[in-house]
C-alpha cells in the first residue's frame, strides 16, 4: 500500500481503486480487528478505585467550579460531582454544553480574557476549581498556535493567578500524557506541559494547593474514530499515521475519577509541591491499523486505508531517552524517564504520583508577555517563533531541578542514538548533558 500511494501522496483516481483492493486484502487477512474495535469501544466502561471518603469530605458543601464542563469529560466529572452535595456546582466554559447536568449553574467565559476570568472568580467565589477548558486537538493546534495559546497556556495563567486571589484551596488541572515529552515541538502537547509549569509555579508560592493529572486518548471524545467513522460515511480514505502506530486508552469515567483522586490526595501531600497523577496500568495499546480495519467492516464501506505519514502535532520518532528500561516497566507509560525515579503511590491503588519541579525561568516570563502581545490579534508565525524558545527555556528549567545522576544515565542511554537522532533531539541531549555533567563539547558525537 505504501508502494502504491508514499505516504505524503493524497491518493486519487486509480490510486484509491488499487488501495481499495489492498484494503480488501488486508481486511480479510486481518481477522482480528473487529475484536480490536470492540476491546478499544469497551474501554468506554472501564473505571478506576477513588478514595470515597476522603473525596467526599474534599467537595461537600463546597463552593466548586469546572472549567470547560461542556465537554465530555467535564460533564462526566460534574456528574460524578452531584452525589457529593457540593454547596454550589458550576460549570466554567466558552461554549454551551451538549449535554447538560442537572443541579449545575452553567457560566459563559473566555478563559483567555484575563480580566473577565479575575472578574468571574471573584464574583463565584468557588473552593475548588478542576480546571478542564483546554484547545485539545493536536492538528488544530499547528493550524493555530495563537489560539491554542492563547487557550491553553494564557487561560491556565489567568484561572490560576485569578483562583489564587479569590481564595481558592484547591485547583486540579487536566494535562495530556503527550506532556510527558520534556520538550517538543508540537504546539499542543508543549501548551500542556506549560499549564504544568505554570501551576507548579503557582503551588510554589503557598497559598493555594494544586494538582494535576495526565490524560491519554480518551475513547469517549475519541478525535480519530470520529474522523475514521466520518471518512466511512463518505467514502473517503481513513488516514494513517503508520500502519505501526499503537497508543494508550482510557474512558472519560476513569479520567473524571482521576481528577477526584488528585483532589483527594492534595490535603495529604506538601502544600507548596505541584504533583502530578496518572493512571499506572492503561492495558494494552490499541493498534491504530486494526482499529481502522475493524471501523470499516463496521460501517459495511469500502473506503480504503490511506498511510499518509505523520501530520504536524504528531511526533513520529520519540527522544531517545524518554524511558528508562530499568524503571518503565513499573509505572505508568505517562510517566518519563526524567520523573520516574521520583513516582510514588497515591491513596488509589490504580494511580502513579510524581512531583512537578521547575526552576524559575526569566525566559519563560518574558515569552508570557510577548505571546500576549502576539496572540490579540493572532499572529500565528510569531507566536510560533516565542514558542518554541520557551519551551527550550523550560526544558533547561527542568534540568536544573533534575539529579544530575539520573540525566547521566538518561544521556548514556542515548549515547548510540546519537549519530541519528534529529537537529531537535541532539539538541535536548546537549543540554541534558550538560546539566549531567558531561565534559565532552556540546554538540560532539
């Protein structure tokens, strides 16, 4: 198929009929992926253990707010919220929700308008705050960075700075497991790993206690089975990444429950420490070339399979170092070499807990200013230029706050991938190095 159609070739004309019999091919050599579907759809079901008591003490008779409740896993945590008789539930978002729960006083706001956000926070006056509201597809990120931003990294700011003035207690925020990478150049996952900073940096100061967790592909909300389910109503070819691409899952019910967990456990943790939640055991990965086969025996079409290559906002090769065989095996995937050493137990059994550690980053200040700046009006390309020198910024304000033992075995085990890694992955080993002190000149072999 790769033959027919290289990846990076849009497929046409009698292109798509010679896939579409590679397809059939495939399909009726591929037994087993209308199982892989239903084992995938079946995560949908799946939950985690919460600490009932400890969660219930946490949200009743609170005042408490979810940002970006409209979606499918802030209207799954406000339901799972009702039973816990909060004194006020409310929902935080720029859109109306699908679906709406019943006993939730529903708000408009624009996370990204730091003042309305200072002025709604201190009006509602909430206790807790899960903070939800996110830009969370990969590919619309690359498309728009000044928005994605503007969402995901100004919004964070601007919730956090305005929770901490009205006397919030509790923040829990929702990351992605793609911020488990200690730098990237995909604008999503980057903003993600940057709302982590941002309220590690906040938990520093004291004066209020915040958590977060890291989500991996959520079924319930699943971008790519809707694009795969779609391009089976018309007929279109279902894009591949690569007929080798495997990924973590998990259901929207196990992401509200790992929020409660990480709320839970803040009143027993350091109430300067940011600290991070993920679930440890995901299953086995789901195969994205069966997951795709077992939609179009589904649908009955003949759409065909399509390897396109990877989009921008898609990594296709990891850093070298981002897993430490002799500890990977016994937390989550979410969980990077950098922190693993650090992974801890939480008060539900299903759950790993790392620390968030930063350094204070000049750099990264001066970026909040400039984006702002750059981001109303939006200006995509210079938003895109100030972002990639923060997120260099913060690479290296994680390194300083790193043992230098364990960046020393992280960098010895990329010491063979050296002569092949990418411009982007020499450059983080260089400064990997450097912080683990290694005596070679930065950028050697």
């Amino acid at each position: 198929m790769t033959q027919v159609v290289p990846p990076g070739r849009t497929p046409v004309g009698e292109d798509l009929d010679r896939l579409r019999r590679l397809t059939g091919q495939l399909l009726a050599a591929q037994v087993d992926s209308p199982a892989e579907l239903a084992r995938y759809l079946s995560v949908q079901e799946r939950g985690i253990p919460v600490p009932e008591q400890q969660v219930r003490t946490a949200i009743r008779g609170r005042r408490v707010l979810v940002t970006g409740g409209s979606g499918c896993i802030g209207t799954e945590l406000l339901r799972a919220l009702v039973p816990l008789q909060p004194a006020v539930l409310m929902s935080a978002a720029n859109t109306p929700p699908s679906h709406s729960v019943a006993g939730v006083r529903y708000l408009h706001l624009d996370l990204g308008d730091r003042q309305r956000t200072e002025d709604c926070l201190r009006e509602v006056r909430p206790d807790v705050v899960f903070h939800l509201a996110a830009q969370r597809d990969p590919g619309r990120a690359e498309l728009e960075a000044a928005l994605t931003v503007r969402t995901n990294v100004l919004g964070t700011r601007n919730i956090a700075e305005a929770a901490e003035r009205a006397g919030v207690r509790d923040l829990v925020y929702a990351s992605t497991g793609k911020a488990l990478r200690p730098w990237t150049n995909d604008v999503y996952a980057e903003s993600k790993r940057m709302g982590e900073y941002l309220l590690c940096r906040t938990a520093a100061r004291g004066r209020m206690r915040c958590t977060g967790v890291r989500f991996t592909h959520v079924v319930d909300n699943s971008i790519v089975l809707n694009r795969f389910r779609s391009a089976c109503h018309l007929g279109l070819p279902l894009r591949l990444h690569s007929a080798e691409t495997v990924f973590y899952v998990q259901s929207a019910k196990e992401s509200a429950q790992l929020m409660l967990v990480a709320l839970a456990e803040s009143t027993h943790r350091p109430a300067r420490e940011m600290r991070m939640f993920m679930i440890r055991d995901l299953g086995w990965p789901v195969s994205l070339l069966d997951l795709a086969l077992g939609i179009i025996q589904e649908s009955g079409s003949d759409s065909p399979l399509y390897v396109a290559g990877y989009d921008p906002g898609y990594e296709q090769a990891p850093y070298p170092g981002l897993y430490d065989p002799a500890v990977a095996g016994d937390v989550s995937p979410l969980i990077n070499a950098i922190e693993a050493h650090e992974a801890g137990e939480s008060l539900s059994p299903a759950v790993d807990v790392i620390p968030v550690r930063a350094a204070e980053s000049p750099a990264f200040d001066s970026f909040l200013a400039e984006a702002e700046r750059r981001c109303a009006p939006p200006d995509d390309h210079a938003v895109r230029e100030v972002f990639q020198s923060a997120a260099w910024a913060l690479l290296e304000a994680t390194a300083q706050t790193t043992s230098p033992a364990v960046l020393h075995r992280i960098t010895g085990l990329t010491a063979a991938h050296r002569p092949t890694m990418n411009p982007d992955h020499r450059r983080m080993d260089d400064m990997l190095r450097r912080f683990a002190g290694w005596t070679q000149r930065v950028h050697s072999s």
